[in-house]
C-alpha cells in the first residue's frame, strides 16, 4: 500500500531540509521563496524495529521494509489559491497526497528571511487554512450549482447531495477545515469526487532550535493552543539536526549523536510514527528464509483484504491465514516452535488482522 504525504508550508520555514533529512535526496535548500518549484519526491524507509527483530531470527536472504513517499510542495503564500506565485501548482500537486506534513517556523533566526518580515506561527497556518479552504470553496460551489437544478425536481440523491454540500459550504465558510466536519458514512459519496483539500489529515511539525526539540517554546504553545479543537498530530523536530544525523555514516554514531542532545530516535522516525497514527494504519509481517517483510494495512482490514496487498490473487482466492502473533514470535523463536505449542492460529475470511500479526497466506487462484 503506497502512502504519500506532502510537506507543506510557506517558503523558508525548512521544508526541503526536512524533505532532504528524511529522504536523503538532496532538494535544493536555499534562504529564498520558492526554492522548490517542481515537488521533489523521497522514498524512506518506515522504522520498525519489530522487523529487526524477526529478522534476527528468521536469517532471512531479503529484508525488506515498508516505505513512505514524502513529496516536497512549493512554498505556498497569501493568494494561492488565485493563483499567485506558484499557488496552482501547490495546489494541483497536495491535492494527490494522502496526508499533509505542515511544517511550521517555530524558530528565530534573523539570517533566515521571513516572508512576512516576523516568526508567527497561527498566522502562517491561517495562512495556508486560508487559501486551502478557498480552494475547497470553489470546487463546493461548482457542484452546488450542478446539483441545485436536479435538486429542485425532487430527486432524492440530489437532495441529499445538496445538503451535504451545503453543510460543508457553510462550515468552510466559518473558517473550518473541511476535516472537522461531522459526516455520516452515506454522506461520503457526494464529496470523494471534490478531493477537498482540507479533508486530509494534517499533522503540523514545529520546526524549531536545537534546544527545544523536547519541550517546545512559546511559538509552539501558540501554536497548541490555536489547534486544540482540530484532534491533529503536532510534533516538534529541528530539521537542523534532523539534516546533521543524515549526514551521519554509521548507526553508533547516530545514537550517540542523539544521546548528547538527550534523544532517543530522530525526529524522521517519530514524524512516521505519527504519520502511521494520522492515517489508521496498521504493519503485518510475513517471514521466510528468502525474505522477512513489513506490509501496511488499514486498520479493520479482514485477512483477504491484507492478503490483498501483497497481490489481488491472493485476495480473490483467499482460503485462509495462518497467523502468529508476534510477542508469540519472539518467546518461541520460530514458526515451528509456534506451530508444535499451539500458538499458530488458523483464521478465516472474517478474521481482522492485527498489527504486527505474522501472516502466511492459502490461496487458490
């Protein structure tokens, strides 16, 4: 299952030296608006040391990790979604991803231009709010005026549609991201078409100095408080140091950097983590002497569907999953310890797969 999420945020708040830290593809950091023009791509690796840990045991030919897709987006600024500076294509490309990184400047560097001339953080995620929800207006409206005429005939799924539409008109109109708006599962229908900007989850990362990495600052409780009613991921990370341990060779001395700045992981592995959390995700695993590998689910996916993942076939001729869970795993050290005490379970179609379930897959094509 492919996950993308773009980094986003107005110019010179550390996006691309964020991008190149997390991914190691080196996106040009510059200290000036726009740097960024056509949105660089990264694919990193998903930490988890759960996949170590079998593959310790298991001694595998292959590992093989699951992976995210981080895009970098051209800085946004006010007008976007008029089309000034590159705000088209801002828009044009968050519109593909599946989760927005919204990266904030929790920081103050006076050798570092401001757009706006100041550090303000609820100003600058008003900002991008802002031209986002214009933008998510403009396509309401759209299909507002389709819908109205067949609405007013009496048909039923048209009135329906309006209603909904309306709502969120009227929600976004108040200055509310499309995210919060209460919506039934019937109700869903009408506005997947529209890719509403707004409806993503966010997750807003404070980029700030090296020394408030663990406890933020007062930009960063500005911050706090002005989303407390949005149920969003907010993570604070210095995309200083983020670049510093990527320019690390080995992983001693990664963990020793960390242990002098008191952490325990970068901020790469946390932000993931996060992601993984934003988006209901979930990790099985399928272990064999040629490969121990990482899947990534939905939560609530029935073993068909996870089976799906690895390959349609395996879904539309599911049998049934042989399933270990993982603590199982690691207390009895391989799948023949498992099976012979009784720990390797038999699951149908109906059965939803945990996170960190050990899979093997019956199918009939």
């Amino acid at each position: 299952m492919a996950l993308q999420c773009g980094i986003v945020g107005l110019p010179n708040v550390g996006k691309s030296t964020l991008f190149n830290a997390l991914s190691n593809a080196k996106a040009q950091a510059a200290n000036f608006p726009f740097c960024t023009i056509e949105p660089n791509i990264g694919v990193i690796t998903v930490p988890d040391e759960r996949l170590t840990k079998l593959a310790e045991l298991v001694i595998p030919e292959k590992i093989q990790p699951t992976t995210v897709e981080i895009v970098d987006i051209a800085g946004l600024v006010k007008g976007a979604s008029k089309g000034e500076g590159l705000g088209n294509m801002f828009l044009g490309n968050i519109r593909s991803v599946d989760a927005i990184l919204h990266v904030i400047r929790c920081f103050e560097n006076d050798n570092v231009i401001h757009v706006d001339g100041n550090v303000n953080p609820v100003r600058d995620k008003e900002i991008i709010d802002f031209e986002l929800q214009l933008k998510d207006l403009e396509s309401i409206d759209k299909k507002i005026q389709k819908t109205e005429k067949l609405a007013k005939t009496g048909n039923k799924d048209a009135l329906e549609c309006f209603e909904v539409l309306t709502r969120f008109k009227k929600h976004i109109e108040e200055g509310k991201s499309a995210r919060s708006c209460a919506l039934g599962e019937l109700e869903v229908k009408h506005i997947e078409d529209l890719q509403l900007l707004t409806i993503k989850p966010v997750m807003y990362v404070c980029n700030v100095e090296e020394e408030n990495v663990l406890t933020g600052n007062a930009h960063t409780k500005a911050l706090i408080e002005s989303v407390k009613d949005e149920n969003a991921e907010i993570i604070f990370i210095s995309a200083a140091i983020e670049a510093d341990i990527a320019e690390l060779e080995s992983y001693e001395d990664k963990q020793a950097f960390l242990a002098d700045l008191g952490l325990t992981e970068p901020g790469v592995n946390r932000l993931i983590k996060s992601a993984y959390h934003l988006l209901n995700l979930a990790t099985y695993f399928t272990a064999g002497v040629k490969e121990v590998r990482a899947w990534t689910i939905k939560k609530g996916f029935t073993a068909p569907q996870a089976a799906g993942v690895i390959h349609t076939d395996f879904e539309k001729g599911f049998i049934r999953a042989e399933v270990i869970k993982y603590a199982d795993f690691i207390h009895y050290k391989s799948e023949a310890a498992c099976r012979d005490a009784g720990k390797l379970g038999v699951q149908g179609k109906e059965y939803i797969v945990e996170d960190g379930d050990i899979m093997h897959f019956r199918f009939n094509v």
